[in-house]
C-alpha cells in the first residue's frame, strides 16, 4: 500500500494500556496510511499469533508460547477479554521436515489446553502472494538468483565475518570494493535476467541446490542476517497441505514477516534467539511498504534435566531411544499428558513461572509443586478406617 510519507512511532494499540516493546529501529514505523488502514482493518481487536512449524510434536516450551500469544500478552496489555483475537497459523515453509501427523498433533494439543484461535491459517495458503512479492522485489533490484552452492554461500558469509571483525577492531572501511570479495558473483544481475531465472526455478529446470533467490540486503550491516539471505529454494517435495502446486519454497525468514503483515498482527511474540532478526524483519516490510507489525522476544523455557530441542526429540523418537512421541519421559505435551499432568496444571505453570526477557533456568520441582497445588485444591477426598474399634 503506497501512502504519506509521514510516519508514527510504535504505540499501543487502541484499546490497550500499554506496549510490548523491546529494542526500537526507526524502520519500525508505520505510515499514518497504514495505521489507519490496520485500525480499520482490527476494528477494534488486539491480534497476535501463534505460529508453530507442523515438524513435529509440541513440547513445554510450545504451551509457554500458547499462554503468551492467547493470554499473557493481552494481560500486560491491559486488553479487555472481548478485544483479543490470537490467529493459530501453521508456519509450513519446509516440506521435507512436515507432515499431515504434525499437523494434526498440534491442532489436538492446542484444542487439549483449551485454547480458542479466531481462526486457522496456514503460512503455505499465502504462497501466492509470496511469490508475488517476490517478483516485485526483483523488479525493485531487491532480489536476484544465485548460483551459488550451500558451502559457497557460507564461505562468503565467513569473510564477511572476517571483514566486519577487522572494521570493529583495526576500523576497516567497508567499502563496495572491500564488500564486493564476499559478495555473490551473481548479485549484479540485470532484473530481465533475474525475472528469466526465477521462472526456470519456478518451473523445475534447475536441480536441487542449483539455484536460490537472495535478497540484497546490506553487506555492510554488522547484523548477519542482513548478509543476503536466502527467500526462495528448489524443492522437490509435495507439501502436506497443499500438494504439488510447487517446486520453489520460501524461506522462514522471508515468510513469517509478510505473513505477520498480511493478517495484520499486532503484536509478533517470538523467543529470544530471534532478536537479531528484527533488522531483517523489518527491513523485508520496508522494502515491500507493508505494515509493520510490532516484534516482542521473550525468554524460551528452560527446565533442569528436561530436553525442549524439537531436533533432539526428534532423534530420540527416530533413534528408537524412547517410545514415540508420547513416551511419559519426554517433555511433549503428549508425553506429560499421559505421565498424568493435566491442562490446567501445565497452563497454571505457564502462568506461574510468567514471560520476562531474562534468560533463565527453572528447576523441574516448580512444576511439580504446580501440580501438587493443583491436585491439593482440586482432588477429592474420602477417608476410611480399615480396622474400626468394635
């Protein structure tokens, strides 16, 4: 959406007290255009999401991102019970690692914990569009296709490590002669050449690996993220969801911030290890004039002698190390399900242990006593005398 120039800093959204705010860019601001558009398009409603990767089975650490997106939030807001709206959205960019099993489990343990989405979308439903964007970014000199390989690409990314290490410490100057090193051989293509290369990776004609759609982005920025990442990959996989429209796939990166935009979300809730990802997040949303939602990181949770990895529980259920995802000795849902904690004790330990940037570790026994809380308040009892006095 072109509009005003003009922009509006970050504020709290109407109908809320408050802000959920972190470190501030100046890219962050919206258009007076666009916040007119959002409060139209919102009506009224404070929206945040809770996007989990259909890729495997949700643990712990998924129910503290479910009661921060549908509830925890909304109380530090201050928003009134009848203004909240949380969008469930499966984040299925990567075909390879997702299934229709996935899907299915989270759908049951999101409906387990009795959360209630506004409504369900899933990121592949708007590949469409992404694609689209994709093409305008080209047409803007935003994007261009890469022939480099996997190892290629992080050998770039190494010197310009080394590049940005040297500017900090001896005050390189990073010059676009001194960038153009790491710089991919590709990156200067003419956008006639870059549309005719999208359309051969969009039509299959290139293996696996042969060919990527790289943002241009800043070299010069400190940030790696901002190094070019990659926005479009060759898959050779039909999707669980929508089946084998595709060859090309977006990336994370390039999909969950124009996702964000295109559902107006408020408030976009992540966890800590994203933080350096705002300055390409909001970048994305800059170059293509979108709305800029407001990005909130919080701590992800960690428990002594438990394992909250979703690609280490992978490994122990495929390894054969433990019986499915369901085994009572995984930190699943499925699994503390059936070693007997119930919904209310695990939401009751969400909300006990809260949501602050402050990385942390808790102790195992804080569950624990969650739980026996609960069961002391809740369990009914019954009192007999084996051998009564004649």
């Amino acid at each position: 959406m072109g509009g005003p120039t003009s922009t509006t800093a970050a504020a709290a959204p109407e109908g809320t007290t408050t802000t959920l705010q972190a470190r501030v860019l100046d890219v962050m601001k919206n258009s007076v255009a666009w916040e007119a558009k959002h409060k139209e398009v919102n009506e009224g409603f404070v929206v945040t999401r809770f996007p989990p990767e259909p890729n495997g089975y949700l643990h712990v650490g998924h129910a503290k991102s479910m009661s921060m997106n549908f509830s925890q939030a909304f109380d530090k807001l201050g928003v009134a019970e009848d203004k909240r709206r949380t969008i469930f959205r499966y984040d299925d960019t990567n075909p390879e690692a997702e299934s229709q099993e996935y899907i299915e489990a989270i759908r049951a343990n999101v409906d387990w914990l009795g959360w209630k989405p506004w409504k369900t979308t899933y990121s592949s439903e708007y590949f469409d569009q992404l694609y689209a964007f994709a093409l305008e970014l080209i047409h803007k000199g935003r994007a261009y296709v890469c022939h480099q390989s996997k190892a290629e690409i992080e050998a770039s990314r190494s010197i310009l490590r080394d590049l940005h290490g040297r500017a900090s410490a001896e005050g390189l100057v990073l010059t676009e002669s001194v960038l153009a090193a790491a710089a991919s051989p590709f990156r200067n293509r003419s956008v006639a050449d870059n549309l005719r290369q999208f359309e051969r990776m969009r039509r299959g004609e290139y293996a696996e690996g042969a060919a990527s759609l790289r943002l241009k982005m800043q070299l010069d920025s400190p940030n790696p993220n901002m190094w070019d990442f990659v926005a479009y990959r060759i898959k050779f996989v039909p999707h669980p969801h929508i089946g084998s429209k595709w060859c090309i796939y977006p990336t994370y990166d390039y999909t969950h911030c124009i996702v964000d935009a295109l559902e107006h979300i408020d408030y976009s809730i992540c966890t800590l290890e994203f933080e350096t990802r705002r300055e390409s997040y909001y970048w994305l949303l800059d170059v293509l004039d979108l709305y800029k939602p407001t990005v909130y990181e919080f701590a992800r949770l960690n428990i002594t002698f438990t394992v909250l990895s979703k690609r280490k529980l992978l490994k122990l259920v495929t390894h054969g190390l433990v019986r499915g995802w369901d085994d009572p000795r995984l930190a699943t849902l499925n699994g503390l399900r059936r070693r007997g904690f119930s919904a209310p004790i695990l939401n009751a330990f969400c909300k006990d242990i809260g949501v602050t940037r402050v990385q942390s570790t808790i102790q195992i026994q804080r569950l624990y006593a969650v739980a026996r809380a609960h069961l002391g308040d809740t369990s009914k009892r019954a009192m007999a005398v084996l051998d009564p006095v004649p």
